[in-house]
C-alpha cells in the first residue's frame, strides 16, 4: 500500500483561520474549501480563531490588555 504524504492547512476568511483540515496538497485543500489555504507546522502553529497576516499565524490574546510584539522585544 502506498503512503500519502498529508498536510495540515488553515482556511483563511478575512484574514481569520476560520477550520483547519488535511488534505494531499494546498491545491486540493483550496478546490475542496473554495477559500485561500494556508499550510502549518508545529513549529508554525494555526487554529481556529486565530489571525493570518499574510506571513504568519497570530494567536488569540489571552487578555485584553496584551498586544502583539512582532520583534520579540
């Protein structure tokens, strides 16, 4: 039997993950969900709820008062 070699994409709605599924391929992913796929990784993480922004995944903030540092500063 021949393994298939699966990836994981998140499904991008106005720059939110809106599902994530396993698919062949982001072009299969893409024909299947009729909206822009975006593979992920353990080590470049996404899920639903979470932002896109057109490079990397954002998670939620925890709290209100948290914001982002992109640099890591």
């Amino acid at each position: 039997r021949k393994e298939i070699d699966m990836g994981t994409y998140a499904v991008i709605e106005d720059a939110k993950v809106t599902n994530v599924i396993v698919a062949e391929s982001k072009e299969i992913a893409e024909d299947v969900t009729g909206r822009t796929c975006v593979e992920y990784t353990e080590t470049d993480p996404a899920g639903i709820g979470w932002d896109y922004d057109g490079e990397m995944f954002i998670s939620p903030r925890p709290f209100a008062s948290w914001t982002f540092d992109r640099a890591g500063d």
